[in-house]
C-alpha cells in the first residue's frame, strides 16, 4: 500500500480545507513536518507548554518531534519512561494543574495501558469534579493506522473504543495542511483530545502548508468533493482508496459521488453527514478499524434514524475484517480502493 | 555518556545475591504507644507546640465523630455509602499540618483529617454525602468522593492509585513554573501494588517531580493482609528502588508524621526530587459499609489498635504528659458531634441538584448530540417526572 501511495498521490490528501485562508505564504511539508511546526508554533508561543513521550527528545521514532528539544529546551520537550500508563496519568496531573500538555504514545496499538487513565480520568475530570478541575489542555498524539507490514501491532486503529467514552474529544487529519490546522485546535481546544495521526501519511509527498498560526475548526467535517447521488464517509488514509474509488466509479456509472471526511470523530459532525445523506439518498461509510462495533456502525445507526425516508439503499460499510491486523494478508485485509468500489456500486445500483 | 555508563558499574568477585530484606528501613518514632517521649526524642519535640498540638486533636475527634454518626445514617438508610478513617485520623491531620493551601493533594479516599485540616468544613462534606445540589461535585460521584479546588484538594476518585501518576506530573507542573509547593498524593498498601503507583514513582524519580508519596499501610486492602499483598519490606523500600528519598514513619504518632512531612517537603523542593513516606497505621474500620471486617479478622488484633496503639489516645497522653490538656475531652467530644449533627441536618434538608446538571462537565460546553439528548430526557421527564422524584431536584 505504501508503493501506491508512492505511484499516485490523492489530491484530496493534500488538499486545503476551506477554513484555512488561501494566499499565505508556506513552505512544502510532509505530514510529519507539518505535525513537527504545528509543536513548534506551540511551544513558542506558550512559554509552558510541554511535549513529552517515549523518543520524544531525540526527535521520535517518527521525527515528528525533531528540533523541538534543542530550540525550547529540556524542561519543556523530554524523554519519559517506558510506560504509557506513566505518560498518561503525569500528562492528566500536569494539564489538571493548567499546563499545555502534549503527551505522545509511540503507536496508537500500544495506548492501551494508558486506558485506564484516558477513559476513567481523561475524559471523566471535568465531570465527575463538577466542573471545580479539568485536563482541558491535555492532547495524546499517536500514529495509527496501516503502513503496508505493521501486523497486529503497529497498524491498528483504536478510534472506536475512545468514542464510545462520553467526555473525549478523537480529531484524525487526512494531509498535511490538515494536520497542522486541526492538532493546534486540539491542543488548544478546553477538553482532552487525542490525535491520531496516519502514519502511512508522515512522509508521503508533501504539499504547501502555510507558515502561520492557523486552525482548522474541531467537530465540523468537510465536503472534500462534492456530488449527488452518493454519500461517501471517511477519515485519515481512506481518503485515498475512497478518492481512487470514487473516480472509478463516476466514469464507469456516470454518477457523482460527494466525499466527507469526518476530520474530527468525536463529536460528529452529524449536521454535515444528515444534509448530505438527505441529499443523496445513499451512503459508504469506510474505515480500517474492524467492522463491528466500528465507528461506521454509529454512523450508520445515527444515518438510519435521522434520515430513514430519505435513504434509496441501506448503508453499506467498507472496513478492515473482524480480524487482528495480520500482517501477510494485509492486502486482503485493508479495505482499499477496490472494496470500496465494490462497495460504493453495490448501494448505488441496489 | 560512555564515562557515566562505565562509572555506573562496579564488579565483584564474589557470588552473592542481596537478601531481599537486606534494606531493612526502621520506623522513625517520636513518641511511643503510651504517648510518652522516647529517650533520643527532645531534639524533635521542639518542632511541635501546644497550640498545634490541640487543634490536631480537635481535627482528630471531628474526624472520628463524623465517622461515627454517618457510619450509622448509612445503616439506617439515609446515604448509600460511606468509609471510614477510624485508625488514620492521626497521619491524615499531621502529614496535612505540615503542608500548607499552596500544596496540592490528591487523596485517595481515606484522609478525611486532611479535608478537615485544610478548612473543608462539616458542613461541606455533609453536602457531598448527601449528594445535594450544594455539592461542590454536583452530586455527580459516590459519598466521601470529595474535593475543593479552593484547598487545591482534587476530587476523590473510586479507581485506585489513578491519582499517583497525577500527583507526579503536577508535582513536575509546580517544579516548571518555580513554585515552592509540592504535590501530595496519598494512596494504600493495596493501591501501592497497582500499576499505575510503580509508573508514578519512576517517572517522578525521572523528571524530578515536586511530588511526596504518602502510603498509608494500614495493613488492608479489604480483606486482604500485607502478607498477600507484597513479598517486599513493605512500600518504603521501593521508593529506593526508584531512586526515590524514602522514609518509613509511625502512623500512629502525629508528632513523627507532622515532622518526617516537614523534612520531606524541605527535601523535596531541595532537589527537586520526589520523596516517598510510608506511614504504618492500622484501619481499625470496615473498608467501607458494604464491608463486614469482622468476616478476616480477629478482636484480638482489633482490639490492640483501639487501646495500645490508637493516634487519638497517645496524642491525649502525651498532652497530659506535658500539662497541656486544658481541655475535657468529653467535652469536646460531644460539642463536635453536636456541630456534626446540626450540618446533617442542613445537608438532608437541600434540594438535589437539577437534573439538568447530568448533561454539564461532559465538555466545557453541550455538544449537538448532548444538546438532543438532552431534548429526549426532558421531553420524558414531561411525562414521568413523578415518577422519578423530580420534585426533590431543585
């Protein structure tokens, strides 16, 4: 998969978004370096803020940290210990007493010891406190996602799990200029948010990303193309397959298909998705995360009983299998283009 | 680097492996369980005066006579739930002596004495229990659950030691903005074996936290004894193995407490390092009032705490020993629980906080989902609000 992204770049990955101001002037970045200036925009800015996680203060196993330590500092950008329960119960104390927290899990397959202190502290502080504390300005920033050899377990997509925890905020960019504009609204967004970043998308191609302080709203999703008879829903490195689809499948049924990428997952952008959906009549939804109990089930449930009359077809999914991520049979695994396809001409002829 | 790796190791030719116990840490005393000075003490006794000492006590019976009286209401149905202090009351008001408003605790659930201490009044703690729309938590949480952002005391919370790893990274948060506070985290011996306290203290140890862990080993985690919670010589030793500061004091006797707690604090912001502080105690109570002790455990040893080694009595003894008992402490005893009587029944007759409030703190504002839930929940209530006692909602 990572030779196709290489053969072919997606335009809508490296697409702008309408809410970042055109004619600024910027410098071509990977996703990564965006992610990297996006840190940096913030740790200049606030003379407090604190990036830290495994790897983080030579720059991390992704570089997406690199320079950080050296221009503000060992107090601010630091190694912690091997341990995610570690990172996430110091990150909630910190943040709880006001600082900007950046706290970052290698790989979003190994956030599960830090579960505990994400769904039951994280997400519940301002809660359960009456509103007297907060982790407001706590953001775990992790890679996700498949990368073409991962396996089980450097290729998994938790966004689910978290969703289904009242009191946290899941925010996936799909490119660069996305990246940047939507990981300064999380850090600087009052609820905890976590930050899931394509790691297939770091380092593939680069495109102008504006140099200045920019934000990308959270909880509003975006019509990356627009279209009639088909709604197709997705976030992060499915825009690709679903960009690639949805060429295919115009050309060959004459029909237009209208993409959103979800952009934040939680809280959806149910607003968006309804009018569109109401408009079309269908609906694709799309994601690596296994089928059950996936994201797309919300959705689909949600779609269903807000926009039932309006619905020409049931909504069809394309998602990984109700399988751990295998690593061999990754290619069959991956809801890529051609599932989509499938998918996407199956609810349009039904 | 490769200078400090190689300094790191130093060879030995002779085989041996190091007892686990070879570190026997001591309990530092003050005064013994007959509340008198032990030999070697005067040189710590003038760190304490009458005034400090009394309102200690004062603190103690408060804690001691709140626990009694909502110990009983919950019997009679009147909260859902409450836990004790009995046995703790001494360390929670000396190790919360020692600190002052700028010092920021994360409790556990058993410190009452430090709610006291630090001005969270009866009548404040009797809102939360009786989860009433003048709870500062909203009703939202469990009684005892309490917390007050004006004393810098975070909420109780029920998973267990979640508040440790916190405690070390505010504890790191004081250190990056220069304040001379620290973080106060207080957690179990049966909290201590969880995950979350080993990851606290390593990651403190690492960024040098301004963090004091306090373990109150006070012998159970519900039913189960130290001997199925640790193979190791208790908590004390493992704060070395961190590379932590550590001390082990006497629970029981507030003056070694109050002045061990002083010492950490000075050598905490001295490093800044964080230091570990394992008070022996004895919880002399059920774990809670679903709890019933009496099922593992023997009057015998119940018994010992409550006469031989119980805070309150060495602290009145002592007292008395110096000629500064002015006091009757009947007296007070009954005042206390008159005051703590008056507050219950001011707490019982509030209002529950609105029903609105469920949806709030979810986020700093109502999402679109929550504002159409909470639509639905409104539309229902319309129709069965009677149903559920919605006129005792203000």
């Amino acid at each position: 998969m990572l030779t196709r992204l290489n053969q072919r770049f997606s335009s809508l990955l490296f697409s702008a978004s309408p809410e970042v101001p055109t004619g600024l002037p910027a410098t071509k970045r990977t996703m990564l370096a965006a992610i990297n200036n996006a840190l940096d925009t913030v740790l200049t800015k606030d003379q407090t803020a604190c990036v830290f996680g495994e790897d983080v203060a030579f720059g991390g196993v992704f570089r997406c940290t690199d320079g950080l330590r050296a221009k503000h500092g060992e107090s601010r950008v630091f190694n912690t210990p091997l341990c995610e329960q570690g990172i996430a119960g110091f990150a909630v104390g910190l943040a709880s007493y006001g600082v900007t927290t950046i706290a970052e899990i290698q790989f979003a397959d190994y956030i599960f010891p830090a579960f505990d202190q994400i769904v039951n502290e994280a997400a519940k502080l301002r809660y359960r406190t009456g509103g007297q504390f907060n982790c407001g300005s706590l953001t775990i920033r992790a890679p996700y996602g498949a990368v073409g050899h991962g396996g089980l377990y450097h290729s998994q997509s938790p966004e689910a799990y978290f969703a289904h925890t009242p009191g946290l905020k899941i925010v996936i960019p799909r490119g660069p200029v996305q990246a940047k504009g939507l990981l300064l609204s999380s850090i600087r967004d009052p609820n905890p948010v976590l930050f899931f970043e394509p790691k297939a998308m770091y380092r593939a191609s680069s495109c102008d990303v504006p140099d200045d302080d920019y934000t990308i709203p959270l909880g509003k999703a975006e019509i990356v193309k627009h279209g009639r008879e088909v709604t197709i829903i997705g976030f992060g490195l499915q825009l690709l397959s679903l960009d690639k689809a949805v060429t295919r499948v115009e050309k060959e049924l004459g029909i237009t298909c209208e993409i959103i990428d979800l952009r934040t997952i939680m809280p959806l952008d149910m607003e968006t998705i309804e009018k569109s959906v109401k408009k079309t009549g269908r609906c694709v939804i799309a994601h690596e995360a296994p089928r059950f109990g996936g994201i797309g089930a919300e959705i689909a449930a949600k779609i269903q009983e807000e926009c039932f009359l309006h619905l020409e077809a049931p909504i069809g999914r394309v998602c990984g299998w109700d399988t751990p991520f295998p690593l061999v049979f990754e290619k069959f695994y991956y809801p890529d283009e051609n599932r989509a396809y499938e998918e996407i001409k199956r609810i349009v002829l039904y | 680097m490769l200078k400090a790796l190689l300094r790191s190791m130093s060879y030995s030719s002779s085989l041996s492996f190091t007892h686990p116990h070879a570190l026997s840490i001591p309990t530092f005393q003050v005064i013994n369980e007959d509340g008198l000075p032990n030999s070697s003490s005067s040189q710590y006794l003038s760190s304490v005066n009458k005034d400090l000492l009394i309102r200690m006590y004062k603190t103690m019976i408060e804690v001691q006579e709140f626990d009694t009286l909502y110990y009983d209401l919950q019997r009679q149905g009147l909260i859902s739930f409450y836990m004790q202090n009995s046995g703790e009351e001494g360390l929670q008001v000396a190790t919360a002596a020692a600190l002052d408003l700028n010092d920021w605790i994360f409790p556990q659930y058993r410190e009452l004495g430090v709610f006291f201490w630090r001005g969270f009044d009866i009548q404040q703690a009797s809102h939360q229990l009786f989860s009433n729309a003048k709870d500062l938590g909203q009703g939202k949480q469990m009684p005892v659950h309490y917390g007050s952002k004006d004393l810098n005391i975070m909420t109780v919370r029920s998973p267990l030691a979640t508040q440790i790893p916190q405690a070390a990274g505010l504890g790191y948060g004081l250190r990056l903005k220069n304040q001379s506070s620290i973080a106060v985290c207080y957690f179990g011996d049966g909290a201590a074996s969880e995950g979350d306290t080993h990851a606290a203290m390593n990651i403190a140890s690492t960024t040098k936290s301004q963090t004091l862990f306090v373990c109150r080993n006070n012998k159970y985690a519900i039913s189960t004894n130290m001997k199925d919670q640790y193979g190791s010589d208790g908590i004390a030793v493992r704060g070395v193995a961190y590379g932590i500061h550590s001390i082990r004091v006497d629970g029981n006797d507030v003056i070694a407490t109050y002045i061990a707690t002083q010492e950490a604090k000075k050598l905490i912001l001295a490093g800044p390092q964080p230091v570990l502080m394992e008070c022996m105690t004895y919880r002399r109570g059920h774990h809670s009032t679903s709890d019933d002790a009496s099922r593992y455990r023997n009057k015998e040893e119940l018994e010992h705490y409550q006469k031989n080694n119980n805070p309150i009595i060495r602290l009145e003894k002592f007292l008395k020993h110096m000629g500064w008992l002015d006091f009757d402490p009947v007296e007070i005893q009954k005042e206390t629980r008159d005051r703590i009587i008056k507050a219950k029944d001011v707490a019982k007759n509030e209002k529950l906080p609105k029903w609105e409030v469920m949806f709030d703190g979810v986020y700093n504002e109502l999402t679109p989902e929550l504002k159409k839930q909470k639509g639905e929940l409104k539309k229902f209530l319309e129709i069965y609000g009677d149903k559920y006692e919605i006129n005792k909602h203000s």
